[in-house]
C-alpha cells in the first residue's frame, strides 16, 4: 500500500499513463470487432490491401473510413468521398472544442499528438478524467495513454481483418458491436430531463432523415438534440 | 493514384478538425452559448449514430418485434443503465441478437 502511493507521487506522469490505458481497455470490445469487419468489408469491395490499412493510418476513424470504402467500392467522385468524410467526421470539431480548455498550457507539440490522437472513445474518458477533481498538472499523459492504447488495437484489428478477407460470415452480426459501443458511451451520462432529450430528439431526427444525401441527415439531427437540450435546461 | 489522393484529402480534413480548437483556443473565442450547448455534444452526436443502426434495415424503418437489433439494443441499454458497464453492455446486446437472429431466421 505504502509502496503503491509513493510509486504515484514519484511517477504521476507514468501513473497518469496506464490509468489512461486501463480506462479505455474494455472500449476494445467494441472496437476490436468493428476494425476487423472495416478491413473485411474494405477489401471485398476492392480497396487494395495497404490502402485500406493507410486509411487507419491517415484517417483513423472507424465509422467515416467504413463509409469510405463502400464509396470506393461504388466508384462514386473522389469529392464527394472527401466531403462524407470529412462530414461524419465533424463532430471532433465538437469534442476540440470540449477538451481544448484543458490543453491550453501544454506545449504546441503535444496539441498536436493529442489531436491526432482525438477519436470517440479517446475523448470519452479523458474528458470524464479532466472533469474530475483533482491534479491537473499530468492528465495529458492519461490522454496519451488512451490515444495510443486505442491507436494500437484499431491499427491491428483492422490489419486482421484485411488479412481475414471474406472468410468471417456476416451471419455473425459483428458489425452490431459499434451501435452497442455508442449505446454503453451514451446512456451512462444521460443524468437530467435536458440530456435525455438531447439523445431521443436527436436520434429519432437521424432516423426519419437517414437516407438524405451525404448523411446531411446526421449532421442535422445532433444540431437538432443540442437545441432541444439547450432548451430544456433553460426551462429547468 | 487518385485512391491516395482522397484518402489523404479525408485525412487532412479530420485532423484539421481534430485540432481546430485545441490549437486556436482562445484566439477564436469560444461564444457562450456554445459552451453551454457542447454538455449536449455526447448524448446527441453518438445517438444519431445508434439509432439508426437499432431502427433502419436496407433504409426501411423497421419498428416492430421482429427487428432483432432493435430488442437486443433496448435490452442494451437496460443493461447500460443499470450496470454503467461496457463490457456487460456489449455482451448482453451480443447475446440477445443471436439468439433472436436463431428464432426469427
């Protein structure tokens, strides 16, 4: 016990770090298999091997570089591809701005790293982690340990399933595993009527306009939730 | 060699999202109302992500008992809400979904 704590005064930055490890562990659940079905589908719709593993690399976003690769596998204008892209990847504009606060001291090479290293489930516990009391001084390292930990398996993962081909059957449904993700990511922070009401709204309007181009319908519906919990907490 | 081209474009674009905020705070200033409204940035954002994925099959709107994914993901969220854990989360939405798919199929 003794040794313990003195271990993390000696070495926050280190203990920061597999802390950020450990919070983002049992995310891979979900991420492990969703990688894996990204290279399965990459490469039966045609994308050549190592372009599929760059795009981990260069775009490391699972649910954009999924709908990438059916648009390559469509063949539809290499500008349009870009614009969906960079249109489901939107909302890392939102978490930027959410985790920026808290970066502000930090030296502009580690801004860099940490951006790089911004996807859903990193944001998810570190912002949890900066929103808790305590010791600011070493939670970058936690970030780090997050991003990285996540940047890894989703490198791998998708590697095997590029490697696996076609010979998993989609009878097994593993494509499931990403929306039961985003419901375990979710459903914990909805603690108030204003919360709750930015979810339902936000995800019925992405049903009823789900098949509009380009999924506008997406980027509408979250506008949508946020003003509607905007409101609720106004009433309130 | 276009295939490159796009993936890079993609690229550039999600990172210059990435960091658009943690490089310029503060010299964009953020609007108050926008701090206010980015608390609602998870629940809505990552909700209109699943709920298609519960409710829309080969873009129909399926809301009836035998849409399988939509039982497993209530039970799912049950699940969340009561236990607050992933791993429980997405074994219990896992293992509703095939033993439905099993009956219905």
């Amino acid at each position: 016990m003794h040794a313990e704590k003195s271990y993390q005064v000696l070495y926050p930055a280190r203990n920061e770090f597999f802390s950020g490890i450990k919070a983002v562990l049992p995310l891979m659940l979900g991420v492990i298999p969703f990688g894996m079905i990204y290279g399965i589908l990459a490469v039966s719709v045609g994308v050549p091997a190592n372009v599929a593993q760059a795009m981990s690399v260069i775009i490391f976003a699972g649910s954009s570089q999924f709908v990438s690769a059916q648009l390559f596998g469509l063949s539809v204008p290499a500008v349009i591809n870009i614009f969906t892209v960079w249109v489901i990847n939107l909302r890392h504009g939102l978490y930027s701005g959410s985790i920026a606060p808290y970066l502000q001291k930090l030296p502009t090479r580690w801004k860099w790293l940490l951006g790089y290293l911004l996807t859903d489930e990193a944001y998810a516990v570190s912002i949890i982690h900066y929103q808790q009391e305590g010791d600011d001084r070493n939670k970058q390292w936690f970030f780090l340990g997050s991003g990285l930990t996540l940047w890894t398996i989703w490198q791998l993962s998708t590697a095997a399933g590029i490697f696996l081909g076609a010979s998993v059957p989609t009878s097994w449904s593993l494509d499931f595993t990403l929306a039961l993700t985003f419901i375990a990511l979710v459903v914990p922070g909805i603690k108030d009527r204003a919360s709750l009401g930015a979810a339902l709204s936000a995800g019925l309007v992405a049903v009823v306009l789900f098949n509009l181009p380009l999924k506008l319908g997406l980027l509408a519906a979250s506008l949508i939730g946020i003003l509607v919990g905007l409101l609720l907490e106004r009433e309130s | 060699m276009i295939i490159w081209l796009t993936i890079i474009a993609a690229g550039i674009l999600t990172y210059a999202t990435r960091l658009s905020f943690i490089l310029f705070y503060g010299q964009i200033r953020m609007p108050y109302m926008m701090e206010r409204a980015l608390r609602f940035v998870p629940p809505a954002v990552l909700t209109v992500i699943f709920f298609p994925e519960l409710l829309i099959n080969d873009g129909d709107i399926i809301l009836s008992f035998g849409n399988a994914r939509l039982l497993s993901g209530m039970l799912a969220i049950l699940v969340a809400w009561r236990t607050k854990n992933v791993i429980y989360t997405i074994v219990s939405g896992m293992l509703a979904l095939w033993i439905l798919q099993y009956f219905f199929s």
